[in-house]
C-alpha cells in the first residue's frame, strides 16, 4: 500500500483542468494565516515555485493539530481540489483531513520571507526549501536533462570518463591528490606503497579520456564533475565543478565552433520555454536584463573573430584599459565586455589563438605562431566555451609535450591513439555553473550548484 495514496504533485494540481475530489498533496508549509474557524496554509512539495492553497477548518480531520503547524513542518492533506475565490490562483484544497508528517522546531532558520545568499550560503543544507535555491535546482536539473537530450537526438555517445587519473590535461598543476597513505604520517612512505603505485589525482578535465573514445566512436561527449585545487575565493571559481566537454572526429575548429553555438541556442530555447516560472522568478528579483540578454543570444549572429583581429579591434578602439591589449596576451574581463557589449553587441567566437598561452593539445595552425583554439564570449558573462582542434599529427604533438617540459610517458596512451589511425577531430567544454549564471542571472558561482565545495569550506 502506498504511504500517501492518492498523492499528487502540486505543479499538477495548479494545472488541472477541472476539480477532483479525493486528493492528497504533501510537501513542506510555507506559510500559514489562521482565522477564528480556519486557516489558509501554503503548501510547497519543489515540484514547481508556486505553492498550492489548502483550507483547513473546523470540519477537517486532524484540525485540533493546526497548532503544530508551522513554517517549515512537513504536511499531508487529503480533500478536495475545487476553484478558488481568491486572485492569483485558480485552484485551492478543501481539506477533509490533516496530518503532521514532520514536525519542525521553532528555531527554524528560513522564517522569513527573505534572507541573503550570505546567510543562506551558512545553511547550504536547507536553502534549497527557499523559492530561488528551489527554481535554481529545478533549472539545473531540466537543463542538465536538455544537454543529453541535445547531444543524444545528434548521435553522440555519452562516455563517464575517469575522475581519478594520472594526467594533467591542462599542465597546470593545480590538482588534488588522491593517496591511501596518510599525508600527516611521520616518517616518509615510498610511492610503490600507495595504492595505484603512482602519483594519482582528481581529475581536472575528461577530455583527454574522452578523446581516446571519439577516435572509435566519432561522436562523444563527457558530462561530469572536475576538480581545480585553485585557491581562489572567488564568485567565479570552486575546486569542484561539472563539466560538459564533447568530441567530434573528422572535424576542425570551424565545426567545433558551429557545434558550441548549436547548443547554447537550444540550451536557452528550452529554458525560456521549459523552465519559465523559474526564469520568471530570477528576471523579477535577481536580474531585470535577463530576458534581453537571454533572446540577444538566440538571435544574434555568433560572430567568427580571428584573435588577431580583436586585438586589433581593441588597439584601434580608442578605449582606456587597465590592461593594455597586446598580441600574445590572454584577453580579460574588460576586452571580452567591450568586444560583445559594445562593439559587436553579441556572441563572439576568438579563434586561433597564441600557441604560448593554450594547452599542448591544441592544433597547431601553419604560420607556426598560432594554435585552432577557440572561446566562446558572451555579453555580461565573458568566456562561456573554450575548445579547439587537437592535434592529431604525432610528430607535433610530442615537439609540443617536450617543448612545455612534459614527459612523453605520461601521455604514452594518448600518444598511441596518434599512432593508430589518427584523424583531425575537435572539442570543446563548457562549464555548467558558468552557464547557469549565464542563464539565471546569478553572480555567485557558489549559488548555482547544491554543494558549493570552495578554500576552508567543506561541510557535507
């Protein structure tokens, strides 16, 4: 027997097309208003934002436990679901019955209606019961659901790379390690005593991984969770973070680039339709540009810019920087604002870039200077995608491993997939917080993932 027969969610309570008799809705109370002979509690099970109305009076079974009911107590009520007087909603509850499924104490945290993400950063554990915390959850979930459903309909394979590995991908060194010994010890251990006999650590990147598949698959993507031992306390960096990296064979950088736009297209399509209420909820209260800049997207042509280009556009721009734009440096913030703000007013596309300042694994291009790299830049947000052709010919590839110090065996099988039937292919990642901002408005990239996991801060 079920625990709560008859139970139905309340987004499809709200919207039902005509009245029911003999339903139950449970979830957690929101609100509550008593009057003499009744009262009116809201009632909240995460299924959407808005709450649904239940009318609880002297008639109902269990109304001598209204008392007990209180902001935050877990609630059942049974009854029927008939149109409501009031404005703002069409449907409430006529409860028949009531019961407490869980009590909650009177030191609850989130009595009142607003609280700061500071404060609710301290309770990461109960912000999710908030309205924002709650359509941010559902809004990842959805468009964590729609990026599968965008690489699935287009014949991609989706690979759960590794995330314990022994490879840096992107040379940076800034890793956590993964050991079975204990680091606080005295007296040293030999590394053969360690459990893989070998340095091990999590993983900043699956796209080495991943490539190794495209070269069998022709078409792959990874989505899944990296790590970044950076100590950057930040609104833009956490040691943990989720990534969505795709694969392609038989493609350049041109295609890379044609990819990457296809799916931020469709990505906000289905949040502007799909997620509505929620995107409401962040264009009222956290972000009244939202819907602009959400529709510049998916109207805007996605500018193709040589690199070189924008440094000459910056150079020529007559615009003060306080970092002077030159050839062979990384943009930052206030060159990537400029060029999509401002003097294209939309996405933007750099394209190959310094081989100094990008990863081994990037192409190297024929003037000797530059690699296939390519970031995607949006307005208000900076760099969304970064990606590139690899490059798949062995000679080059291992020149660039030596040329940056990098020993050739630890990437013995990557190298071996260079030996074996090789073909140019292209990637890209996209990290999913980063677009969650994007698509929500939010700044703090603490705020868009459920376990922010940052410097000095890991409680669950």
């Amino acid at each position: 027997m079920a625990a709560f027969p008859g139970r139905v969610a309340v987004n499809e309570l709200l919207s039902a097309t005509s009245a029911h008799q003999g339903v139950t809705v449970a979830g957690w109370v929101r609100t509550k208003r008593e009057s003499k002979d009744f009262a009116f509690v809201e009632v909240n099970d995460g299924s959407c934002l808005a709450n649904l109305q239940v009318i609880v009076d002297g008639r109902t079974a269990g109304y001598e436990h209204l008392g007990e009911v209180g902001t935050g107590a877990a609630i059942a009520a049974q009854g029927d679901l008939v149109e409501s007087p009031g404005k703002g909603q069409r449907w409430e509850l006529r409860a028949a019955s009531l019961r407490v499924v869980g009590h909650c104490d009177d030191d609850y945290p989130l009595q009142k209606k607003r609280h700061s993400d500071e404060f609710l950063r301290s309770i990461a554990h109960l912000r999710a019961r908030t309205n924002k915390y709650g359509a941010l959850a559902r809004l990842r979930s959805r468009l964590s659901f729609a990026t599968h459903q965008f690489f699935q309909r287009r014949g991609f394979h989706y690979v759960h790379t590794p995330i314990i590995t022994g490879s840096d991908c992107e040379g940076a060194g800034e890793m956590f390690r993964v050991t079975t010994l204990d680091p606080y010890q005295a007296g040293a251990r030999a590394q053969d005593d360690d459990f893989f006999g070998k340095e091990a650590h999590l993983t900043v990147s699956g796209q080495l991984s991943v490539e190794t598949y495209c070269l069998a698959l022709s078409k792959v993507y990874t989505f899944g969770p990296t790590f970044r031992a950076e100590n950057s306390n930040t609104s833009r960096h956490m040691a943990e973070f989720w990534m969505i990296e795709p694969e392609i064979a038989f493609a350049d950088i041109h295609d890379d680039m044609q990819l990457a736009e296809d799916m931020v297209r469709e990505l906000v399509a289905f949040a502007r339709e799909d997620c509505a209420q929620d995107l409401e909820l962040f264009a009222r209260f956290v972000d009244p540009a939202l819907y602009a800049r959400l529709d510049q997207v998916m109207q805007s042509e996605f500018v193709r810019l040589p690199y070189t280009e924008a440094i000459d556009i910056l150079r020529a721009s007559g615009r003060s920087f306080d970092y002077e734009p030159a050839w062979g440096r990384d943009l930052q913030s206030e060159h990537e604002r400029f060029l999509t703000e401002e003097h294209f007013k939309g996405p933007v596309f750099v394209y190959d870039w310094p081989k100094e300042i990008k990863a081994f694994y990037m192409r190297a291009n024929d003037d000797g200077r530059t690699v296939a790299a390519m970031d995607l830049l949006i307005p208000q947000v900076g760099e969304l995608i970064g990606g590139s052709a690899r490059e798949e010919r062995l000679d080059l590839l291992k020149m660039r491993i030596n040329e940056l110090g990098f020993a050739e065996q630890d990437y013995w099988w990557y190298l071996d997939t260079r030996r074996f039937g090789s073909v140019p292919h292209a990637g890209f990642g996209l990290g999913f917080e980063r677009f969650l901002m994007f698509v929500s408005g939010v700044s703090n990239i603490r705020d868009v993932i459920p376990f922010p996991r940052t410097p000095r801060h890991l409680e669950f």
